[in-house]
C-alpha cells in the first residue's frame, strides 16, 4: 500500500496541499494494538498498513475521502462505540436492506468505519459478512438509510478504485465544499 498512499499524497501535493498536511504520522504499534483490542477483531492487512503510513487525519482540514474524514485509530474507536451505544439504545428495531453478500443488521460489531463524514454516514471494512460476501470487503453504513451496499471487495481494492477517480478528474477538491468530492455535485 505504499506505492499506493505515495500515489495518494502526490494528487493532494499538487491539488489539495493543505489535506496533505492534515495527515497524521504513523500510527504506533501500540495504536495499532489498542485499536485491534477494543474493537475485538484482527484488521486486513492492508488496512493496517496505510495506518502504519498516516493513521488518519487530524481533522482540521477539508476531509480527504469523498466528503468524508480519513479515521485515526483514536476516531475510529469512538466511532465504534457510538454506534454500540446507539445499538444497545435505538437501532434494535430498524430494519436494513442490504445487497447480497451484507448481514441484514441496521449495525454490526464487525462493520469497523475507517471514514465518517461527522454525521453518522461510513464507508466500513466488513469483518463478518454473510455466506455470499467476503470477508474485508468495504461497505456503506448510512445512519439514515436502511441500504447497506458493497462497494469494493477489500480495502486495497477500494483505495486503488479511489486513486483512479482522483486521477481521472472524477473527485476533486473542492473549496466551496472544504472536501473532495465528486466532480458532479459541484
């Protein structure tokens, strides 16, 4: 995931230099075994590796994943615990619809959220998917849609297919919008 990151870092250098700048240094191995121990599973690989290379955001910029903050293991874990709360408090009777290959759940202990956008939405690594699905691949968790739809088959796989609408000019920084978005919602 290195050549892939510094690929990365390269489109924000020369279109968003301030998201550059908003990235974390490297999460710890410490960080990595505080994250990996309160959430209670064992992360892909791949997704431990770009933690190894930015653990994240800090936050205080434009948000670097299609409107959406880039988690630290810091944000990540009390991303998880909030979704814990809500799902011991007001999601036992909320009903998905989730594509094939999802849990039918509104929430799941294994969805782990590696981006928020601060208002409950996350794209997730699915560590526990039905019989039909694969095990890491990355989800939508929308707080306020019943859809849980698949949209890649890992996190490397997703990050990849990223770069390349970053590349193509399909995202893009936008300063109206202090995120990178899609090139047709401006």
């Amino acid at each position: 995931m290195n050549k892939e990151f510094d690929k990365f870092k390269q489109w924000l250098t020369h279109n968003y230099s301030d998201g550059l700048l908003d990235l974390n240094p490297p999460a710890s191995d410490d960080e990595i075994k505080e994250l990996t121990s309160t959430l209670g599973v064992e992360l892909p690989e791949d997704f431990i590796s770009v933690l190894k290379i930015h653990n994240g955001q800090k936050g205080e910029k434009a948000w670097l994943f299609d409107s959406q903050e880039f988690l630290s293991t810091h944000r990540i874990i009390e991303e998880f615990n909030t979704w814990k709360k809500l799902q011991a408090t007001k999601l036992q009777d909320k009903v998905s619809i989730p594509d094939n290959g999802v849990r039918n759940e509104w929430w799941n202990k294994n969805w782990i959220p590696f981006t928020s956008d601060g208002c409950g939405d996350h794209y997730c690594i699915d560590l526990n998917p039905n019989p039909s699905g694969t095990k890491g691949q990355i989800i939508t968790l929308w707080f306020e849609s019943p859809e849980r739809e698949i949209v890649s088959t890992s996190f490397s796989q997703w990050f990849e297919e990223y770069l390349e609408e970053l590349n193509t000019g399909n995202l893009v920084y936008s300063k109206e919008y202090n995120s990178i978005v899609h090139k047709d919602e401006l």
